[in-house]
C-alpha cells in the first residue's frame, strides 16, 4: 500500500515545490488514474524526458513568463465583444423581470471566450466540445473507479485534433499547431488540459465580481483602475490582485498532489520512494495565526508595495511545475471583470453574505451567485 504525506510547515511545501518534478512528482497515481480519461499524454501526468518537452511546449504556446501574452492583441477584443454581447442578451430579455446575471449566463459568455482564444473564431458556438469534455471530465472524477470511456476518448481527442488543425491565427491552437514538431511532445493531448482548466478561472472571476460588488472601497479602487487604464486591458494590476485575492480564499485546486520518485531525506526521517505528497492550500491560505485577516477580501497583499510575508499563498502552486497558465488566467479574468465594470455596477442578488465587516466564508458556491446589474452612474437597476 502506498504512504501518504501531508504537508504542514511552509518551508516543507516551499521544498517539495522547488524540488518538483524530481524527486516531487505531479505525475501521482491519483492524477494518473483520473486524467488517462481524457489526456493520457498531458504533461500533468509526464514524466523525465516526456514531460520536459511538453512543459516547454505548454510554456511556449501559454507564454508563462510574460504577464501580458503575445496574442494579447486578439483575445483582449475577443473579450470585449462577448462581454457586450452577454449583457446586451441580459438587457434584451431581461425587461419585465428585471437585469440579473446568473452564472449560467456568465459561463456560457466566458466558454465562448474559451473556445475563441483555444481555437479561433470559427469554434465560437462549438458548444459540443464543451459538453465532451464536461462528460469525460465526470468520468474522470470516478478516478480507479471507472475504465476510462475509449470510444468517446478518441472521438473527442480526434475532434480536438481536427480543431487544431483549422485552428485561426491568433488562437492558442494555431500557435501550437506551428511549432517545431517533436516526436515526444504530443500536442493534441496538450489541449484538453486548457479547455478543462479554464474552468476554474471562470469560477474565480465570477466569485471576484462577487467579493467587488460587497467591498465597496476595493469596487472603488477597481473602477478607478479601469477608467485610468491606458493599456487597453493588458495591465490591470489590482484586478489581477482581486483575482488571486478570491482564489486564495477560494482555491480551485485546493489539493496540490505528488508522490516521490525515490527516498527523501528529512531532518526529522526518510520517507520512502512511492509516498504520496499532499499540500492542501487552504490549511495555509486560511492561517488566520500566520496570515493577517486571512478571512478578509484584502487585494492589496498580492501588489507589490504590500506588507511583505512569505506565508504561502500558492492557488497556481509554485516552483518548476507552477501552472503555465498563470499569467494568462490572471490577464483574461481581470479583463472580463473591466469590461463588466466598465459602465455597470453589480450588486449580489443571492443570499450569500460576503461582507467587509464579517469574516468571510470558508466556501463560495458560485452556481447559485445571482447579481443585479445597475447603470453604473444611475446606482439604479439598468432597465
Ligand atoms: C483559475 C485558474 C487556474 C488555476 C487556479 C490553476 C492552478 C493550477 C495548479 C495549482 C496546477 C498544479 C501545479 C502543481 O502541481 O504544482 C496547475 C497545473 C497546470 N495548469 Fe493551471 N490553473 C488554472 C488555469 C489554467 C489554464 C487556463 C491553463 C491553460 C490555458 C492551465 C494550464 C495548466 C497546465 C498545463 C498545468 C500542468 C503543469 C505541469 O504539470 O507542468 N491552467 N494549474
């Protein structure tokens, strides 16, 4: 049977972190198990060799160590129109009962956005795909449990491929598609890990609207950025902090997994090769003993003039294996939130009670969020 170990000390999660992939292995049998329903060849679950040529290709295509990604230029706009469009939706249809954003308006807007940056304008309304991977995603969640679902697996990868190869410029896909070939990087297999992942940065952004519109002086703070912006939306650095903000309190992988590839020394004891490694990040982003207001909506600790701690606040993990979508989750959530903020204020509809007098929530369920939406210089609903 295998071992398990869970981390508890920050210097602990910062060692096993900088020592990934070896001998800290993402690849854990629990990935493993789940993702060979749908990616069996992503780098999330390569090892050696394998996974050093598809990490550098994820890197390349994501542009990891650049906060603004070099297709900046076509994404931003493509955000912009399915922004204007889902509130234009809203206030066609919205009249007689009033302007309310629910998440499944604002999912359905943010998977277009998806699909637009993935693969191009032509897969705008391939809705199908989302529901593919939606349906192996469910079965991958049954892990061990369940054999993985070949026929709809290749069905799916084959779509993914065929949607790679008519990928538009300006798409992620497209970039991927003219890379230099590698006979180890199998790039189709790259893909599905962004659909998926794009996921939870939906989430965020729709619970961040949520923390702004019951914070007003951080909603203050956020508008005065918007109308001060020059950079037409690459560079918002205090909605990035919001963003990050409401993923330390609400973590989308709250489970940070590895497993050893050989003994490890510790001071206090050696663990075996094969032990499982978890670190689970609301045991630290919580901290209320060694994170100041850790239960509190406080942006400002993530910018860089912020009391400095090296407390870990790791929502996209760090080290060699820190996720490679970073820079880009964090440039197309806080330009999703500008372009709702724009000219429109929010206010929470739903009975969740986030409040900068109370401590906030050790869970948000972003399904049931349901907003108002006001003419920002009216305070009134937009009718
Ligand atoms: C809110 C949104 C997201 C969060 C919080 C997030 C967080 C994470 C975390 C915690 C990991 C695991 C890192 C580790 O094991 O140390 C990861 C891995 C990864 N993420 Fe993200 N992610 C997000 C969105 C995205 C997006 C949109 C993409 C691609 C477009 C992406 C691409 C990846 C890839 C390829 C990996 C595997 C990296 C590797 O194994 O080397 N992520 N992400």
């Amino acid at each position: 049977m295998r071992r398990q170990a869970v981390i508890l000390q920050p210097d602990q999660l910062h060692y096993v972190l900088e020592n990934s992939p070896d001998p800290f292995s993402p690849a854990s049998s629990e990935k493993k198990a789940a993702l060979n329903h749908f990616e069996p060849r992503n780098v999330l679950i390569s090892q050696g060799r394998e996974r050093t040529v598809r990490r550098a290709l994820q890197e390349q295509v994501l542009d990891t160590h650049s906060p603004v990604h070099r297709l900046a230029s076509s994404f931003l706009p493509v955000i912009d129109q399915e922004t204007a469009q889902l509130l234009e939706d809203i206030e066609r249809t919205g009249r007689a009962v009033g302007n309310t954003l629910a998440w499944e308006d604002f999912i359905s807007a943010w998977y277009r956005i998806v699909r637009r940056t993935v693969f191009g304008d032509h897969a705008r309304d391939d809705e199908e795909l989302t529901h593919m991977i939606t349906e192996l995603r469910r079965d991958g969640n049954w892990s061990f449990l369940k054999p993985p679902h070949r026929r709809l697996r290749a069905r799916f990868l084959q779509r993914v491929r065929d949607s790679m190869d008519t990928a538009g410029p300006g798409s992620l896909a497209h970039t991927l598609r003219n890379l230099p070939e590698h006979k180890d990087a199998a790039p189709v297999e790259q893909i599905p890990q962004w659909l998926f992942a794009f996921d939870p940065a939906g989430m965020a952004a729709f619970r961040t609207l949520a923390l702004l519109s019951t914070h007003p002086e951080q909603q203050a703070r956020a508008v005065a950025e918007i109308r001060e912006d020059t950079t037409g939306g690459q560079q918002l650095p205090y909605l990035r902090a919001c963003v990050l903000e409401s993923l330390r309190l609400w973590s989308t992988t709250p489970m940070i997994l590895r497993q050893s590839t050989r003994e490890v020394h510790w001071p206090d004891g050696t663990m075996p090769g094969n032990c499982g490694v978890l670190i689970y990040t609301p045991y630290f982003h919580r901290d209320e003993d060694n994170l100041p207001h850790a239960h509190a909506f406080r942006p400002e600790r993530w910018l860089a003039d912020a009391e400095d701690t090296d407390w870990p606040m790791v929502p996209f993990s760090e080290g060699p294996v820190i996720c490679p979508g970073r820079q880009l989750v964090l440039m197309m959530t806080s330009a999703m939130l500008a372009s709702l903020l724009e000219n429109r204020t929010f206010t929470l509809a739903s009975s969740q009670h986030l409040s900068p007098k109370a401590l906030l929530p050790g869970t948000l369920d972003h399904f049931s969020l349901r907003f108002t939406i006001h003419d920002q210089d009216q305070g009134a609903p937009h009718t």
